[in-house]
C-alpha cells in the first residue's frame, strides 16, 4: 500500500516488479498547494485507483541543529541571507547550470536553451524564459549525454537588448543514476536562487556518480520556513530541513526477494547474509525510489501539495528553512549551517533512509500559557498557583479570544487521545476544536466546581505525522465562553506502524543481536553486528533513523547526523556510513568497500580471527572440518584493518 511522506523530507522510468507479487500503495500527509502541478479533477487518471488494501499512513522527517545550533537562535525575521556567489557546479545526466555575466543596469534575463547552435528548436519551458535578476539557473528535465546550447538577454524597463554569446553545456552519460531536480517559487524567486540551485547541483552530482541504477528520481526543493501545508505553520525552533516522501507498503518476501536478486558489491554479499530467515514484520515500507532501485514497480506519486495519487510527478518534496542562517557554497560563513549537507540528508530520506523505530511513548503535554501558543481576541494569561504550570489561559469565546497550540508532535499519521486540563466554576461551558484548520468540532466542559479547582476530558483526534499540528480552542457565539484552560495532553491511541523500513534489517545492538526498539543501544551493522559502522541515535526529538550525533563541534559530522552543526559540512561518499546504507537498501555503488572499523574493533576482530583459525587447525590434526567455522573465519578476514 502506497504510503506516504518522510519531514527527517523523486522519477519518470519504471522499472519492472520481479517479485510478480502485488505491491499496495498508501497515502500520506496532507500538505499546501503550490505553483507547480497539482492533482487535476477533470483528469482521466482520477479513475485509476491503488490496489491499496491498508488505510492511509504517514512518516516524515526533519533534521535538527545540535545544541549549540539551537542556543541564541535568532527570530526568523532577523534572518536576512548575504547575496552568495554563485559556485560552479558540474552537468548532471539531466541538468546543468547556466551561468552568465551580469550586464550593468539589467533588470532580468531572458534565457533561451536549444539541442541547435543555431537556436531553430529550443527545449520546452526555455525559449525566453524570464529568469528575473540573476546570473545563473539550473535547466532541468534534459537528456543525458547530450550537448545544450543557450544564451540569455538582458532586459530593462526600456525593453531587451541584444543577446549574449552563445553558451555550451554536455550532460553527463546516460548510464547510471539520475535525480532531476524541479525548484519551486520559493527558490526561483529568491535573490539567492542561483546560489541554492547550484549548491543542490552539486549535491545531486555526488549521487549520480557513486550510484549506477538505471532509474530517475523526481524531487521537489522548496527553501521555505514551513512545510507545504494549507495553513503553513512556521517550522519549531531547531529544525534545519524537512521531506517528505512516498513509501510502499511491500510484502516482506516480495522486497527481501528482490533485495537478494539486486546484490551487485561485495557490501551486498556481506550485508545480505546477514538477513533474518524468517519473517520480522508483515511489510517492508520502502520509498517509491527505493523500490524501483531494486526492481520493483513502485512509481512516484507525490503532487506538489504533497497528496498522493496516481500521476503525482514527484518522489518527495524537500524543504530548507529560509528562516535558519545557512551557506549555499563553502567555505561557510561563519555562525551558519551547511545547506548542502542538509540537502543531502533529505534526499538520503527520500530515496530510502530511515527507520521504524519510534519513542517508547508518545505521550507528550503542552502549556496553555506557553509563548509557543497564540492568543488572539480577548484571550490572555493570568496567575494560576493550582495549574501544572502555575499559569492558565482566561477568555476564549465570546466570538473573541482564540488558544491556539502550535507545534504538537506526532509521530505518524494516526489517531490519539486528546486530555484536556481546564477550569470551570459555572454550569457547563462549551468550546469547539479545531486541528490543523479543519472545521471545529464542539466540546462540552462540566463545570469543575470552582476557577480554582483543574478538571479534565479526553476525546480524540487525528493528527498528521510530525511536529506542525495545531489544535485551537474557540467558541463563536457572542456572550458564550470557553472553560480556562490548563494544558493539553497527547497520547498514542493506536501504536506506531510496526512495519519495517528497509534500514530496519541491520540494525543492532551487539554480535548476532537485533534492536529494533528505542530502548538501549543501536548500531548499523551489515555483518550481523560484528563491525559498528555508526550508532543510531536514539534521543528525542532527533529522527531514530538518523545516526547518533555528538556535541557541537562534531568528529564526526555526518550527513545523517541527528543533529547537525554551525560551521561544519560534509557530504556523502562510498565509505561514509550514508552510502553503505544506501548501498545495501537496495542501490549500487559504482566501488564499492568494506568500511574500516576503528583501532578498538579490529584488535578485537584480529583476536577472534586468531582464536577460530587455532580452532581450525586442532580441527585439521583430527582429519576433521567444521563449515560453519570456515565460513564465520572467511567473514572475520573480509574485515579490512589497518
């Protein structure tokens, strides 16, 4: 079943199933309109329907900073981006950056881009283009290995003038992986959209020349301060980046099946010896590009709006937080985060990355007085010494006052159980609620005895997957009040989707022993838990398939970090932790190693190696052989040590 969208948040060719097993797509997350394609009413498509046999589900994903990235964090209208310089960033199989000189007293260009130095044919969307006032732009949707011309003019007030000299740009071969990039309003309109098109450039250029799957991934980039949801909400402090993307539920033997059949490195040998014999969970959910990375059919599905449904166009949508201080090139001006390395951490959620994993409870409670909130109308804060935060919430009702909760988690798309903590000392007062701007629903408050004294009621809600929802209290009858109100409470009403993620199958806590709980230690492993590549982090409200970060400044600051640091960057490789795990998920590394363990693990290694292979050799004096034993000796020597 077609489920949906990572916030820790992709492609045209279709691979076919080689499972032959049926695959049920699922919907996720809701999110806003934009300018760019939507699903149409009127459109044939709308009679095609999923063979989905689960309900809707969601995920998401958001990476956050470290806690000296949080600490001091300026307001978001503090913010205000240097205009970058534009970095140069190479041709990918479907892209390449057009860069041109800027012409003094130019108020825009117009680009043209054509298969002919002679311009009699231009590419679709590209014949005098209006560009506005920049001195570069991606030109996406292209063929691989092939040769594009363009030139621009510059315009002004007064009109155009002449054009440039015309520009040449190759993409790059045809084999291989492709993730075609389509940039929303957000980003072509903003003064530094040439600096973040070239920057996401460059980060999709790493992928494309590690991974050779023959399939493209559709990804739209937004560079925005909240997601694409019909009342955007301001992303809470310390997020730097979000996606969102379309996972498959796919039967467990359908994708491990298919996962076996795709081994191509030596990581896949040693990782896929390394898979349960039996079954862990019903379903793997794996995103639609990971499923076609391994064969499978699992097309994109995602609109713009971030609904689901046959001819969505997109794998997933990634966001950057315009209200957080980032670089577009580096080296980084100082006190700001790595853009790239934040996209590159979304794309990572995109295309695969991520876990099941999810806090033991999800129970959490939120202040009414809290400056999270907004108060609108009449409503207002007053004293409360019998209140859980010796605060509460007066005059909400009367056609006036409003209590709005911002920024209540969840961790999927489900339903809970919502309590509500008040204050009522008349008869019975009432409020309507309202979550995530949908039409309020009416509650009833019994009276509590006095304003002094707190009661409760619960009823339930739905909630979308991540930390965006809100919940508002009002009551639109002139004269009529709500109670005064204490706090919330959420709590799981139904438990997390206990299905694995394809990350999920090498996940452990010791040699030969799973964790796939939040409870304990984690660590990826592709050899059965012998070589700790990287821990995974299990604090909140970091993502638990992020790794385990450490403080600010990092040793180690990987891309898939949990939480990610000012003044420090990376990128994704064949030995960073990132591209083995996307390596044995289902993608081919062009080279492909075993990762070095550190000083600590080879000695141990080394020993184990030493005790079994003495093992052996009493064994051979008795004219006797163990397979078992010669098979554990052969997966300790692939373990590279210096």
């Amino acid at each position: 079943m077609l489920s949906l969208l990572a916030i820790c948040a992709i492609p045209f060719a279709l691979a076919q199933s080689r499972s032959g097993g049926n695959i049920e797509p699922s919907v996720a997350n809701r999110v806003d309109q934009s300018q760019l394609p939507t699903r149409n009413s009127n459109s044939p498509e709308q009679n095609i329907l999923f063979p989905a046999s689960l309900g809707p589900s969601a995920a998401t994903h958001e990476t956050r900073a470290g806690l000296q990235g949080v600490i001091e964090f300026p307001n978001a209208n503090e913010i205000t981006p240097p205009i970058e310089t534009v970095s140069s960033a190479a041709p990918t199989r479907s892209s390449f950056m057009a860069t041109w000189d800027s012409v003094s007293g130019a108020k825009g260009y117009f680009l043209d881009v054509s298969t002919s130095n002679s311009f009699s044919t231009y590419v679709d969307g590209y014949h005098g283009l209006d560009v506005g006032d920049v001195n570069g732009r991606v030109v996406t949707g292209l063929n691989p290995g092939t040769t594009y011309y363009y030139r621009v003019r510059p315009y002004t007030d007064a009109g155009s003038g002449g054009y440039s000299n015309v520009m040449t740009a190759t993409t790059e071969a045809p084999t291989g992986l492709m993730i075609n990039p389509i940039f929303d309003d957000s980003i072509t309109m903003n003064p530094n959209s040439a600096a973040i098109q070239a920057m996401i450039m460059r980060a999709i250029g790493i992928y494309e020349s590690l991974f050779s799957d023959p399939i493209t991934i559709e990804i739209l980039f937004r560079y925005s301060d909240a997601a694409p949801a019909p009342s955007p909400t301001p992303f809470p402090p310390g997020v730097l980046s979000q996606s969102f993307f379309v996972p498959y539920d796919i039967r467990w033997n359908d994708f491990i099946s298919a996962l076996r059949a795709d081994a191509t490195t030596s990581n896949d040998n040693i990782a896929n010896a390394s898979l349960p014999g039996s079954a862990l969970s019903t379903n793997i959910v794996a995103s639609s590009a990971n499923g076609r990375a391994v064969g499978l059919n699992t097309p994109h599905a995602m609109f713009s709006d971030g609904t689901i449904g046959p001819g969505g166009p997109y794998d997933g949508i990634v966001t950057l937080n315009s209200a957080q201080p980032f670089s577009f090139t580096r080296p980084l001006i100082s006190g700001s985060f790595d853009a790239q390395r934040s996209v590159e951490h979304e794309i990572d959620e995109v295309i695969g990355l991520g876990s099941h994993v999810r806090p033991t409870s999800c129970a959490s409670s939120y202040e009414a007085e809290s400056s999270d909130n907004t108060l609108t109308g009449g409503a207002g804060i007053q004293s409360c010494p019998t209140c859980s935060g010796g605060a509460e919430v007066v005059y909400v009702g009367n056609n006036s006052g409003t209590l709005q909760f911002n920024n209540v988690t969840a961790n999927a798309t489900h339903s809970y159980v919502l309590t509500i903590w008040y204050l009522n000392g008349d008869a019975t007062r009432y409020a309507y609620l309202s979550v995530n701007g949908s039409p309020g629903t009416p509650l009833s408050f019994p009276s509590t005895g006095s304003f002094q004294t707190v009661g409760s009621i619960q009823t339930t809600i739905t909630l979308n997957a991540g930390s965006s929802n809100t919940l508002t209290f009002y009551n639109p009858i002139t004269g009529n009040w709500a109670p005064d109100f204490d706090r919330i409470g959420v709590s799981c009403a139904s438990t997390p989707p206990a299905n694995l993620r394809p990350q999920d199958l090498f996940s452990w806590s010791s040699r030969g022993v799973r964790n796939l709980t939040s409870d304990g230690s984690r660590y990826f492993s592709i050899d059965s838990g012998i070589t700790n590549i990287v821990g995974f982090n299990q604090a909140p409200p970091g993502d638990l398939g992020d790794w385990l970060s450490e403080a600010c400044p990092q040793r180690h600051p990987y891309v898939q970090n949990a939480f990610a640091c000012r003044d420090q960057y990376s990128d994704i490789s064949a030995t960073s932790p990132e591209g083995i795990s996307l390596d044995v998920i289902g993608y081919d590394l062009v080279n492909a190693s075993m990762p070095t363990p550190n000083t600590t693990a080879c000695s141990l290694l080394q020993q184990r190696l030493h005790r079994l292979q003495r093992r052996k050799r009493r064994l051979q004096r008795l004219h006797r052989s163990n397979p078992r034993l010669n098979r554990r000796i052969r997966r300790l020597q692939l373990q590279h040590c210096p």
